[in-house]
C-alpha cells in the first residue's frame, strides 16, 4: 500500500485531444457495479459543481454483471454523499479506446487487463491508474474492491475516489 507514487500530470495528453472543450473519460474496475461505477457518479457530480465539461461512463473487465445497476450497498454509500449511481454495468468495448480521451482503472489488475485490451500503442497512452490521481491519500497504489468488505470499504473507496476526482477535474479544468 505504501509508495513514492508521483501524481499523474495529463499536461501530456492535452495536445492529442480532439475536442478540449469536452474532454471524454472511462473509468474501469472489475465489474462496473462497485468502484468504476461510484468514479462515474462522483467525477459527473464535481464537474457539475465546478462547470467542467465532460463525458463520463464506466465499464468493467469481467462482464459477468452487465445490465444490473449499482451495488445496492454502493448506492447507499454514495447517496449519502450526495451521488446518484444510475449507471447499468457494461464491459470494456474495443471502441471504448477510441470513444475516450482518458482511461483510468481501478488497480493493477485493471490496468493490466486494458493494456491487453489496448489495440494500440496510442491508445495504450490513455490508459492511467486511478491511484495515481490521489493527492489526499498518497500510501494508496490502488483503489481496493469493497465488494467483500462492510460499510467502512465503501467509504474508504468513495474517500479516495472524491480525492482522486478532484484532482482530475483540476487538471482536466487546466486543459480546457
């Protein structure tokens, strides 16, 4: 869990964009009822809140849980804070690496498995972990699945979650 993991800076990417004023980002976990999904519901509500424009979806690598919405515990959770998780789950597309500016996963596995997936060289380039946008909890490497945990694994993942969101939308605010 602990490391001298740098900040992810997208500076990089912002002249491969084609649209800056709408910048589109994925979020992907493991089934898209859990983490990728709440990433979705809280990266919409700050950019809402701050007047940044941006597309935002969320799929999963396994597809094993495609159509169901939210974990019901998920809902909680994040309806506490002020989250709406609409969302239906869906899995990774091959078109969702052209669809979207920005990939970001969950943990290693995540990412491990959108590189696999990556039909590209460039579309490897978006891909990025979500760990490294926290700025609040620098000993995480990974944003942990609570889907075996209890009620304190969906608030440690929403913490890190509103951390990493807000520093995506900063920088995402510096592109446009």
């Amino acid at each position: 869990m602990t490391s001298r993991r740098r900040i992810h800076n997208l500076k990089g990417i912002a002249d491969t964009l084609p649209d800056k004023s709408k910048v589109r980002v994925l979020f992907v976990c493991l089934g898209n009822i859990c983490r990728s999904t709440a990433a979705q519901g809280v990266l919409e509500s700050l950019a809402q809140q701050q007047g940044v424009s941006v597309e935002v979806d969320s799929a999963g690598t396994y597809g094993g849980h495609a159509g169901q919405g939210a974990d019901p515990r998920m809902k909680v959770h994040a309806r506490r804070r002020g989250y709406e998780l609409t969302h239906r789950a869906r899995r990774v597309r091959e078109s969702d690496f052209s669809d979207f500016d920005i990939i970001i996963g969950m943990d290693d596995a995540n990412i491990s498995d959108l590189r696999r997936l990556a039909p590209t060289l460039e579309d490897e380039a978006k891909i990025f972990s979500m760990a490294g946008f926290l700025r609040q909890h620098p000993g995480w490497d990974y944003v942990p699945d609570p889907y075996y945990e209890g009620s304190e694994g969906f608030e440690l993942v929403l913490d890190l979650l509103e951390d990493a969101c807000q520093c995506l939308i900063d920088q995402i605010k510096d592109m446009q």
